[in-house]
C-alpha cells in the first residue's frame, strides 16, 4: 500500500486556499503542511492513474492488485517481467481458459519458457443414460526448466478438477 513519501510535494498546498489573514498563522501553517504530506501520495497517484492501470507500467507492489482486477491470482515470487506479461494477456488468456492452448500460453506466461501441453481429447455423450464412460482423461504439461512447484500449481489452479495431469520439467 502507498504511504507517505517525503520526495513527493503537494501541488495544491492547503495553505494557500486558506483565506490570507490565516495563512500567516504560524500554527495553522504548520497544521496544514502536515496534511499536505498526508495528501500528497493520492494527488500523485490521481495525477498518474493511467500509468498505475498499465501493466507495462504499474510499480511492482500494484501488480497483484492489478491482476486482481482481470481475475488473476498471481504467484509473489514470479519475476516481475512474468508477472507484467500474464497481467498484460489476462483478457486474451481467459477467453480460452479451460482449453490446451490457453493453459501452454498462461503457463508460457507465468514461467517464461516454452511449455508443450498435451490432453486425452474427445468428449462422449448419449442421449439415453447409460453407466458407459467415456475413457479417463489425463493432461501432460511439459515445462523444461520451469519451477516443478510453480507449473503444478498454476495447472491445478487452470484445469477442471476432474483431469489428472502429470507435470514434466
């Protein structure tokens, strides 16, 4: 969260709005200044708010926050080059969410190497019931030089709960 950051001024000091009698007041000016540091970071964050909506752009700590917003859990310890790029594709990655394609791009995103993902295809229905089953999906993701924990837990949070996967790195 932002706070107070002493390098950054208020462009609108309280002072000078007060009426001219009241800014020569030494207390009042003192009491004003001191609000001025309180304001300062949210006039700087307005002013900028455009940037702080950028992926490309947004200091690092917002990141999560921003990735939040396109309805994207992203993992802290991914490098911040990651992390600006799955936040810049969240929209394109989740118009394919649940299909091979869109999980290799996510997690070519998130890890930043070259991912080969690989399902059981097909789909079975009848319209009749029947206790027939279609044959067992699984799911394999190949990730050479990826993070084990980091794939395993971007797959498990990306596939339907009912695939198994297996993860290759």
């Amino acid at each position: 969260m932002r706070g107070a950051v002493p390098e950054i001024a208020n462009p609108f000091p309280i002072t000078a709005f007060l009426p001219a009698v009241l800014q020569e007041d030494p207390l009042l000016a003192r009491l004003t200044e001191g609000l001025d540091d309180v304001l300062s970071p949210a006039i700087a964050v307005l002013d900028c708010l455009d940037a702080y909506l950028d992926p490309a752009l947004t200091p690092p700590d917002f990141l999560g926050w921003l990735g939040g917003w396109v309805g994207l859990d992203l993992p802290a310890d991914l490098p911040v080059a990651h992390r600006r790029a799955a936040v810049a594709a969240a929209a394109r990655l989740h118009r394919r969410r649940g299909t091979v394609s869109g999980l290799r791009d996510l997690l070519a995103a998130l890890t930043g190497v070259e991912v080969t993902v690989a399902d059981s295809g097909g789909v079975a229905w009848s319209t009749t019931p029947t206790d027939d089953q279609a044959a067992e999906p699984w799911l394999r993701v190949r990730a050479p030089g990826a993070d084990p924990a980091l794939v395993t837990a971007i797959v498990d949070a990306a596939k339907p709960a009912h695939v198994p996967h297996t993860v290759e790195t």
